[in-house]
C-alpha cells in the first residue's frame, strides 16, 4: 500500500503529501499514546455528568425524542414559509453547516414550490442592529416558526434574538398561537430557557447533560431544523454510527482518525502551527466555520494550539494562494476532495474557438476542478506546505454524519496528544466578562454619533 493511503473506512485519508515533512516512526510511535487516549475516552464515557456523550450518541439516538422530532419538523413544514433559528456558536455552526451543505446552493431563493420545505435564516450570531432590522423587514407577510437554541440559555445574542423576534410573533398570531410556534432547545432539567419554556409552556427539545454545543450538531440541536429543511435525519445518523464503528479500530495504520490527529501533532511540533482546510465545493463554507470552532475552543488554550482557519478553492487561490505558495512556511492545508458531483455539466466545443477552452471540449467541469484540486495539492507540497487529503465519496446526509464524528473524535484526541481538555473554553469568558461590565454603564452619546429611528421591542 502506498506510503500515507489507507483505503479501509468510508472516507480515506492520504497523507502521503505531508510525509516528506516527517519520518513514518513518528507516526508509529504515537500509536500507543494514542491508543490509550481511546481506552480512557471509553472509560470516561461511562461517566455520563461528563462531556463524552457524543461518543456513543449515534445508534443510541432512535427514542421518543428523536420521533418527536421528526413530527414537530414536519407541523413546521406544513404552517411555515420560514424558519428561523436562533443561537450562536456550537448552537448554529453545525447546524448551518449541514442545512447548507445537503441543500441546494441557493435554497432560500428557490419558490416553496421548488423548495418543498421552508426557508430557514439565522440570528442571534452577531449584536448587528442592520442584520436584525433586515431580517424582520423579510419576515413581513410570511408565516414563520422559532427554534431558539442554547444550552445555558445566559447567551447574550440569543436571548436579545429571542425577546425581539418572539414579540414580532406574538403581534402577528397572537399570544397563544406564537407559543405553539416556539421551540426550546436547551438543557433537559436547568436553564434560563427551560425554566422560560415551563413558564410560557413552550415546546421543548433537550440537550443532554454530557454534550457540549460543539459537539452537539447530531443532537436535537441540530436535527431539529435540518429535518425541516428537508434532511433526512436518519441517514445523518447512520454516517455518524458508521463512523463510530469505523473509528473504533484500534490500529493507527486502518483509523483515519488515529492518523489525522497523528500527523496534525507531529506537524504542530516542526513549526506548522496554522491549519488550512480547504474545500474546491463552495457548500463546504459553513461546514469549515463549525470545524473552526471545533477545533479552536478545543485546542487552543494554555499558550498552545493549531490555528484553524479555512478556505474556498479556486476562488482563494486568486487572493491568499501567493501567500501559501511563497509566504512564512509554518502552516499546513487539509483538504477535503469530493469524488463524485451531485450534478454535472460537460463543456462544448465552438467553432471559432475565442476563448481558447476546445482543449476542454467533452470535459466535465467537476473533472477540471478534480485537476485544480490535485495540481493545488502538489504545488503546495512542492512549495513547503504538508497537504492531507480527505476523500469523501459525495455529498450526502451520511457523507455529512460521518465527517462531523470523524473530525468530533479526531478532535478530542488531537487535544489529548497535545495536553489540554477539548471540553472546555474558558477564554470565551474574558471577553463577555468585559463586554457585560461596559453594559452596565450608561449609554453615551458622542458629538459625532449618528442616530436613527428605532423600534423598541
């Protein structure tokens, strides 16, 4: 078998263009630290006030939660053009990852007809009044639906999102209907949310205990507003179970998972602190920002961690491509390559032939960006940079379940090598520590301030 390809899981990882970058005992050595990681995980695991219930979630998930779901998404489908979710963080990025990588690329903008299933818009992830203004002139003269996420509850834009949009609800459809038109998802027993939901009599969705918001995309979390996008939840679901099968193989050299966390490491300690995962399919775009934070609230803490960042090829390879072909050499790409199109287009050939491209007569044109992808990969090797390609048959509810648990535990276990607890993040308090301290001050105006009308809600 070629050095760095291992063919034995559903999706394959080859690392055979870091390689050059390190000696294979490297990879060899950490087997049985990692190996170990895993036993401990398991044992852990069984501890259930801890935060390792994803690890087994899938397979487990078929109870009367899961077919509450499932009738709950489909009253929204029937009552609602539009669906709005509310949460920020691990309560969105993975949620927003799978509605727009399993849908059409422009599904809000295709008729409900086309659709068959609502339109679904984010807020709650930014304090911007423009955005939030913005989407209630949208909502106008639309039936819509809530599902307002978060497992504390105490996040500031969710629950400036929750007051301003359940207003708006309530004048439209009235106190009654607007509560048949709420749902929690948040902690099953505590919570400024559930305590909210048992007060106005909401309908609710929990979160289990052992779960955090990272980690909580296969949760009701969600699974909720993929099924009423028109997700088939249970293939997600399968992915995921499958690759907890999978991952389960305890040799380094048959679990992509094992070697993916193992090279990030041996990379991370020859100077490549900075992670590119780079897709050549745009839908791709949400799915990097949730493996952004997955990996940087997991890892980045005590002075220590990769960088996570991400980007879209080609069309970054026309704006910070001359960086990663020639500037500082203290990174490394991921890419993640689709082997076969959802859809296909085939180039003709025209007479006069202007634009010079009959060479690619008869070409598709996933067979191009295929040829983009792999030039890309070795002209990034050959310039410095290590690439790990991960291959991933097509774009499907059980290619999406498999590569949020592949990269869940390649994550924990990445962070277990490195020496830090992937499940907490204490950083993320520095600043709203800061920002509630200046809130609590009196608004000032400066000479220069420009304001507007505003709406109170």
């Amino acid at each position: 078998m070629k050095k760095g390809v291992r063919n034995v899981s559903y999706i394959k990882l080859d690392y055979s263009k870091a390689t050059p970058f390190f000696g294979n005992f490297e990879m060899g050595f950490l087997q049985d630290v990692i190996s170990s990681i895993h036993t401990n995980l398991l044992k852990e695991s069984e501890d259930k006030k801890g935060s390792l219930g994803w690890l087994h979630l899938p397979g487990t998930h078929k109870n009367e939660e899961y077919e509450k779901i499932k009738i709950e998404a489909a009253k929204v489908r029937g009552n609602s053009e539009i669906l709005l979710v509310i949460g920020i963080g691990g309560s969105y990025l993975g949620t927003r990852a799978g509605i727009e990588l399993l849908n059409h690329s422009f599904h809000n903008y295709l008729t409900q007809e086309t659709r068959l299933s609502p339109q679904v818009f984010f807020v709650g992830t930014n304090l911007s009044s423009t955005y939030i203004s913005d989407l209630i002139e949208l909502l106008k003269g639309k039936d819509f639906s809530i599902n307002v996420v978060s497992k504390s509850g105490s996040s500031l834009e969710t629950a400036i999102g929750f007051r301003i949009f359940k207003k708006i609800l309530a004048d439209k459809y009235g106190e009654e209907e607007a509560k048949s038109r709420i749902y929690i998802t948040t902690d099953y027993q505590k919570g400024t949310l559930k305590l909210a939901a048992i007060e106005e009599g909401y309908k609710t969705f929990g979160i289990p205990e052992d779960i955090g918001g990272r980690f909580s995309v296969l949760t009701s979390v969600g699974l909720f507003p993929m099924a009423v996008s028109g997700i088939c939840i249970d293939k997600v679901l399968d992915g995921a179970n499958t690759a907890k099968m999978e991952l389960a193989q305890r040799d380094i050299n048959r679990n992509p998972a094992y070697q993916y966390a193992a090279v990030r490491n041996i990379l991370y300690n020859k100077g490549k602190t900075i992670e590119i995962l780079a897709s050549f399919e745009p839908k791709f775009h949400y799915f990097s920002e949730w493996w952004k934070q997955l990996f940087a609230e997991s890892e980045g803490k005590e002075g220590m961690g990769i960088f996570p960042s991400a980007a879209m090829y080609s069309t970054d390879l026309h704006s910070i491509g001359q960086y990663i072909q020639e500037g500082r050499r203290d990174l490394f790409e991921t890419v993640i390559q689709i082997e076969k199109s959802e859809k296909e287009i085939t180039m003709g050939t025209e007479p006069k032939n202007l634009d010079g491209l009959n060479y690619l007569s008869g070409k598709t044109v996933s067979f191009i960006n295929e040829k983009a992808l792999l030039g890309t990969v070795d002209a990034h090797m050959n310039g410095g940079v290590p690439n790990l390609v991960i291959r991933v048959p097509d774009i499907c509810p059980f290619s999406f379940g498999y590569l949020v648990y592949f990269f869940q535990f390649a994550c924990v276990i990445s962070s277990h090598i490195l020496g830090v607890n992937p499940f907490n993040q204490p950083g993320v308090e520095a600043y709203k520590n800061s920002m509630y301290s200046l809130l609590r001050q009196p608004q000032k105006l400066s000479e220069n301030s420009v304001t507007t009308q505003a709406i109170t809600y």
